[in-house]
C-alpha cells in the first residue's frame, strides 16, 4: 500500500478553516489545536506557515477586509464615498460578527486594512477635507460601523411579553423586536448614517468655505 498522502497546507486553507471555526464558536473557540485538527495535519506542520494564533486572525481579517469596497472614493464624491464604504464595512462584518473584536484593534499591518485606510484618507482629503478632519471621519465611520456590527438593539429584548407588560407601559410591543431585528437593526444603521453624513455635509461647507476665505484674505 502506497504511503498516506498529506494534506496540502496553505495560507488561504488555514485562513479558511479558522474563519470557519470563528464563526461557529466565537474567537475564544479557536485553538492551533482546533485548527490542525480541522485541517487533518499535525500542530507542527501550521508553524510552517503561520507563526502564532495572532498570525492567523491577522490573515482571517485581512480576507474580511478584502471584501469591503472604497471604489466609491474614486468617483470624486466624498459623501457618496463613505456612505458605500460605510454599507459594505458593516455588511462584510455583520457577516462574520464573532471577528469584529479583533478587528476593532486597528489595522496593524494588515495590508487589506492598511490599502482601505488609504483610499479613504486620500478620498476625503481629495475632496477638500483637512487631513485631521479626514482621519476624524474615517474613526468616526468605524465606530458607527463597528458599533452596528457588534451588537443587536432589536435582538436584546426578551421574546416574554410578561417581562414588559405592567412595569414597562412604553415597551409595551418590545417583546416583537427579536423577529424584526434585522430588519430593525439594518434601517437604524441606515438612519444613523444618513443623519452622519447629513452632518457632515454642514461641516464640509463651513470648513472648506473657511479655508477658501482665508486663503483669499
């Protein structure tokens, strides 16, 4: 009988393994362990490819973050720029939402977040924006985002209507947010953005007017 054949290792199948893994049991879930033996190859033979537990996240992340769109920056508007940004950062979260507290860290070097972060920058200062009120923007836009993937307002009530009824008159209908929650929770990201940008678009005329008054002073 021929030899055994060994499975053939690559950063995309470990990446695809622990997201996997991730998904179904939450970052906690994850172990070098779990994933060799997902994978069907010994601990040994990951260190081969990645370095650490970290290691992995930061190439699980990436991949999320491959999926997040900032075309919209290249078409000269700001505001329609961060709004698709905006919709398709929260998208690519909402589905895979046990990443998202790793994510929320920051970029570090991950090349995916780091090119993203660029175009956003360099679309946002393109547009007229000073270079704080950019980076201000594109912190702002990940705290709404992440905020939106992180947690569910809808979801957080108790299905029981006994839990409301009597102590809570102005909940009243609370206890039918759970089968509503994605719809809920998708319209109120929504809104929250609309009224974000809304803002913004104020701002963007006091302070690119300003600047233009006092270069002509």
């Amino acid at each position: 009988m021929g030899r055994p054949v060994r499975p053939i290792l690559s950063r995309e199948r470990i990446c695809t393994a622990a997201l996997d893994i991730v998904d179904k049991e939450g970052l906690a879930g994850l172990s070098m362990r779990k994933l060799a033996g997902k994978l069907g190859v010994q601990v040994s033979s990951l260190y081969e490819h990645v370095q650490t537990k970290d290691d992995v996240l930061h190439e699980v992340a990436n991949t999320i973050m491959a999926n997040v769109d900032v075309s919209g920056f290249e078409t000269g508007d700001w505001r329609h720029g961060v709004a698709s940004w905006a919709r398709s950062y929260r998208a690519a979260l909402a589905a895979h939402p046990h990443i998202v507290p790793f994510l929320a860290y920051g970029p570090a070097r991950r090349e995916a977040s780091l090119r993203r972060a660029d175009a956003v920058h360099g679309g946002l200062v393109g547009a007229g924006w000073p270079p704080r009120y950019a980076t201000m923007i594109g912190a702002s836009t990940k705290y709404l985002v992440i905020g939106s993937a992180m947690s569910s307002f809808a979801g957080g009530f108790d299905d029981d209507i006994q839990v409301y009824v009597d102590r809570y008159p102005h909940l009243a209908g609370a206890h039918r947010l759970p089968e509503h929650a994605d719809e809920i929770d998708r319209d109120s990201f929504e809104l929250a953005l609309e009224m974000f940008l809304d803002g913004l678009t104020a701002l963007h005329a006091r302070v690119v007017g300003n600047a233009g008054d006092s270069t002509k002073s």
